[in-house]
C-alpha cells in the first residue's frame, strides 16, 4: 500500500536542497554565531546572510528580521510585546483580532487582562472573510493593536488585510498578521501588505522546525518576550539557531522561485478535489470558494464523525486531518468551524486535505474514490456499511 500525505497545513517534509545547505551548520559550522573566533564568525555569517535573504523576500530590512523558536513564539510576541510596551508608559487600552486567528494569538490576546488590557474579537461571514468596514466599526479611541491572519490554516480563506492595515494604521494602532500559510505560497510584501508586524515559520514551507520570525517594522515600540542575553540586537534572548536560520533561508528562496507555477499546479489539484468530494451527497466546502490557498481543501460530511474519517483514511495509506495539529484530540468544535456558523453535527464530520509538492492528480483520485466509498460505509448507507468495515 502506497502512502499518500496530504496534511502538508500541518507540516511540510524538508526539501533536500534546504537540508543540504543546513547539514554543515551541525557539523564543521557549529560554532556559537555569538563567538568572536573565526568558527563564530563563519557562524555569524550565515546568520547575517540569512537574515538578508529572508528580508528581501518579503521586501523588508535585514534590521527588521527576528529570528525566533517558531510561529507562535512570533504570535505571541506579538501580541504581548506590543501590549507590554503600551503597559510601560500608559494603562488600560484595546486590542482587537479576528475570531478565525490561530489558537497562538487568540491565547496571548486572552491573557492582556493582566495590563487591564480588553481584548475582542472580530467576526467573519460564512466563507471565514472579514469584512473590513466590521473591522473599522470594532476600531475604538483607545485601540492599539489589531490582528487579522492572512490566511486561515484550518479553511483557506485569504483576507484583504492590506485594506484592513490601511483602515488601522490610519486609526493610529499598530497592525500583525499570522503568514505562516501564505509565505512562499501567496505574493508576501510587507509594504505593499501595510503591515507593521508579520509571523511566519520554515516548517510550513519545506524547511526545518523549530525556527520562525517575527517582521518588526522599523519604529515599532515592542518588549522582549525573552529576556537572558544580547542575541538578536537585544529583542531575542538565546543562541541562534544558525542551521535552522540557514535552512529558513534556503527553503524561501527555494519556494520563491517555485512559487508561481506550482500555485497554478496546487489551485487545479485543489478544484480536481472540490469537483469529487462535492459529489457526495451532504457535502459542504467551508471556506471562500475563490479567496482560498491554493492546496486547502477542507469538506464537511454531513452524517459523519472527522475521527472515523480519519481513521479510515489512515488504514487506506493517507493522511489528512480535521483541522490544526495544535488542537488534535479535543473534543470541542473548532473554533473557525464555529464563527463561520456551521452547525456542530456538521462541524463533527469535518476533515481538511491540504496539498503539496509531492501531490499528484493519482493521489487525489484515489482519495476520492476511497471516501466516496467511507462516507456511505459511516454514514449506514453504502455496503458494508459497519463501522468495522471503514477501517479494513
């Protein structure tokens, strides 16, 4: 039995090429880039090299370019950073992010109460879109941060964010987004976004984990989250992690110049998907049908469970999932589920299939004709139809 990988929303395997350019890093490189010996340097090197990439990438300062553990160390700096440097020189305040936001932002903005600090959220329509006159009416006097993703992880749906930024930064609050699906996937530009502040990380785009960023727009008053030494010109304690930084690096410039074709590639496999599984009576796609990443495909199936689902997939060699990884095993709703309004019976029966560079037309066939053939086995309507037989 061939295995077939589609939760690439989740992780991406790395590309040989990235883990090439690391390998030397673990090895002959491994000195501390905060070292003054010449290992150090050829160390520091990399870094700097690195940071320049990454910077002109998405059209930024390498000064701009925080390295940091992950995304949601980028999110929650983010949000606490800036909240914590509000708290420092006057009190109270708003912040404001949308109700679809990765669980790494809605838990930061959770806990600004600490500062007297109010958070809300911003609500979405049906297809998970953010209406930008919803985020002018939610704007107040004392609002100073906002955060909307630029596309959600779970259902897709790109938002407009560089007339959202436009409508905040003109309200005088400082605006993040949560890029972690769309760099290397979508046209990201900092300037042309509007954005002061943008997380991201490598493992969503073919290159290693543990390393993401956080764009800090030159000017931006933002606390340290981490605090222990002068990495990072004083903004992020902690060695740096040079073959991840590398790897993020090379994993860029390797999506960047792939990044045209192989959208064009993902959006038809994408359509190819949506055709099939449509077909099933009682299925739903959630997420815009147009504004949507180009390899996530997420489908409600009324009548069914996303864990049987799932589970039946698996034994059938291929891998999906019901939404994010973070949240895996909760018995709870997802959340972006519940604010697009889908009801909790159909919510129940959702699974996403998110695409990559390994996917073929082969594969999503095959998937398709294997749930064509589990929804009816779940659902007691096909042959045989007993829950033991979705998992031969």
């Amino acid at each position: 039995m061939r295995s077939i990988y589609l939760d690439h929303a989740a992780t991406t395997p790395v590309d040989p090429d990235v883990l090439e350019a690391m390998l030397p890093y673990f090895s002959r490189w491994s000195a501390n880039a905060g070292s003054l010996h010449s290992p150090g340097q050829k160390a520091r090197a990399a870094v700097d090299a690195s940071r320049r990439a990454v910077a002109e990438a998405i059209g930024a300062r390498p000064s701009e370019i925080v390295f940091t553990g992950s995304a949601t160390e980028s999110n929650n700096w983010a949000i606490a950073g800036i909240a914590a440097a509000r708290a420092a020189s006057q009190p109270g305040g708003h912040v404001l992010v949308s109700s679809i936001e990765h669980h790494a932002v809605l838990g930061p903005a959770a806990t600004l109460a600490r500062w007297g600090i109010e958070a809300s959220t911003i609500p979405v329509d049906a297809d998970g879109s953010i209406d930008p006159e919803a985020v002018r009416a939610a704007l107040r006097a004392d609002t100073f941060l906002v955060s909307v993703m630029h596309a959600n992880n779970e259902i897709g749906t790109i938002q407009p964010i560089a007339e959202i930024a436009r409508d905040v930064r003109d309200h005088g609050a400082i605006f993040h987004t949560d890029a972690t699906q769309t760099l290397g996937a979508l046209p990201v530009d900092v300037d042309a976004l509007g954005v002061d502040l943008l997380s991201a990380s490598a493992h969503k785009r073919y290159g290693p984990k543990g390393v993401g960023l956080l764009y800090i727009r030159q000017g931006t008053p933002i606390a340290p989250l981490l605090y222990g030494g002068a990495h990072e010109r004083g903004r992020r304690a902690g060695t740096e992690n040079v073959p991840g930084i590398v790897g993020f690096a090379k994993a860029l410039t390797v999506a960047l110049a792939r990044r045209t074709t192989e959208s064009e590639r993902l959006a038809a496999l994408r359509e190819r998907f949506f055709a099939g599984l449509l077909a099933v009576d009682g299925a739903r796609r959630n997420g815009h049908a147009r504004q949507r990443l180009p390899n996530n495909v997420n489908v409600s199936f009324s009548g069914c469970d996303s864990e049987s689902l799932l589970m039946a997939l698996d034994m059938r060699g291929i891998a999906a999932s019901s939404g994010s990884a973070c949240t895996a095993g909760s018995l709870e709703p997802s959340h972006v589920l519940t604010a697009i309004g889908l009801p909790p019976a159909a919510a129940a029966g959702t699974i996403r299939l998110s695409l990559g560079r390994d996917t073929t037309e082969a594969d999503v066939d095959e998937t398709i004709t294997a749930l064509l053939e589990i929804v009816p086995a779940i659902r007691g309507t096909g042959p045989g139809s007993a829950r033991a037989s979705t998992l031969r």
